[in-house]
C-alpha cells in the first residue's frame, strides 16, 4: 500500500539536494568576475609600494620659508628701527643731563651771589659792591646801586668787616630760564665797636633768570 503525502498549495519542501541560501551567496561571490576586483586591487598595490615618506609628504603642512630679498629688507627696516629708538634715547638723555646741569648752575651762582652780597669790607668796598652789581640784572640791580651811595660812607666810618664762614643753598625750582634758590649764610662781622667777631646768620632768597651763559639776580630778599 502506497502512502501520498499532499503538500499545501504554494509550499514546496526543500529537496534534500537544493542548495542552501548561504551555499547560494557564496556561489553567487564566487561566481562574480575577476576583473571587477581589479581596481580595488590595484589601489593596495599602489599604496604598499609607495614610499612612506611621500605619503608623509602629502600630509605635511607646508612651511613659510623668507627669501633672501625678504630677509634684507626686514633686517633693513629693523635697523631703522634701531637707529631710531638709540636717537630718541640718547636725545632724552642729552635733554635730562642738560637740566641737570643747568639747576647745578642755578644753585651754584645763587649761592656765590649770597656770599658775595653779604661779603663786605672797608678797605675793598667798591670791589666788593662792583662783584655783586656784575651778578644782578633787573629791579634788584636797580635798587642795590642806588644804595650805595649811602652805604659806602657807613660802611667807611665804622670800619666794617663782613665775610662768609658757611654757606648752604637748596634749589627751589628752577626751569631753563629762572630759578628760586634758598641760601643760609652764617657771617663773622667786625667794625669799630666790637673787635670780636661776632657771627650773624642770615637767610637770604634769590629769584634767578639766565641771561645768555650766566645765571643772575633780580630779587633778593631776607627771609625768615
């Protein structure tokens, strides 16, 4: 007795002897041209025998290198620059030692004109008051000579001798046409009456103005 076994409709058993769906891929892998795997073949050719510092090379930034032309001319413009910072430094120097030097002048003739204002003797009176006219300018020398006139007999009749043991002066302030200078004096004074000397202190201050190469007088007052 036979038994026939009905499949459903649409629904077939695999045979035994039909090919798997992976047996199929692979077939299917297999059976594919040679020369469609020839480009891919010939890039990893390509790339295995090409040296590897090219291929570094591709990759590495390129650097900026000056040309010679290039170079000059910065080393030009940087020794403009040179040039020029050295001159305006040494001009600042050359104008700070210039004003040093200028208040050292003011606060040396102030303190020579205090010395020799209150110097003063009998026997040199004219050379003494000549010295300190040759020192002033303006009103100072205006009112200083007409006072000599008067002075002179009074200085002759008591036999008077003044002169500067110390003398110390500050400068004020000064600018490069005038200056103020503080003068302390301490002066041994004789005539008729005293034989001693007896030391009189005076404190004097003198306004200066530069007149061409000199610094003179043109206020003088005692202060306190």
């Amino acid at each position: 007795m036979t038994t026939v076994t009905h499949n459903p409709p649409g629904r077939r058993d695999a045979s035994p002897d039909a090919p798997r769906d992976a047996d199929r891929v692979h077939a299917a892998d297999a059976s594919e041209p040679a020369d469609a795997l020839e480009p891919y073949a010939d890039l990893e050719a390509r790339d295995a025998e090409e040296p590897a510092d090219e291929r570094l090379e591709v990759r590495r930034p390129r650097t900026w290198r000056p040309t010679p032309r290039v170079l000059w001319a910065l080393a030009a413009v940087l020794a403009l620059a040179a040039v020029a910072v050295a001159g305006t430094l040494g001009r600042a120097a050359w104008q700070a030692r210039q004003a040093d030097e200028s208040r050292s002048a003011a606060l040396a003739a102030g303190r020579q004109i205090a010395v020799n204002f209150v110097t003063m003797r009998a026997s040199t009176f004219d050379a003494d008051t000549k010295r300190v006219l040759d020192e002033a300018t303006g009103q100072f020398r205006t009112e200083y000579a007409s006072t000599l006139a008067q002075l002179k007999p009074v200085v002759t009749a008591n036999r008077t001798v003044s002169t500067v043991e110390r003398a110390e002066a500050s400068l004020v302030s000064s600018d490069d046409d005038s200056a103020r200078v503080i003068v302390g004096v301490v002066a041994p004074t004789t005539n008729s009456s005293t034989s001693t000397p007896e030391k009189k202190t005076y404190r004097l201050r003198l306004d200066l103005v530069r007149v061409g190469d000199a610094w003179k007088v043109n206020a003088l007052d005692f202060v306190s």
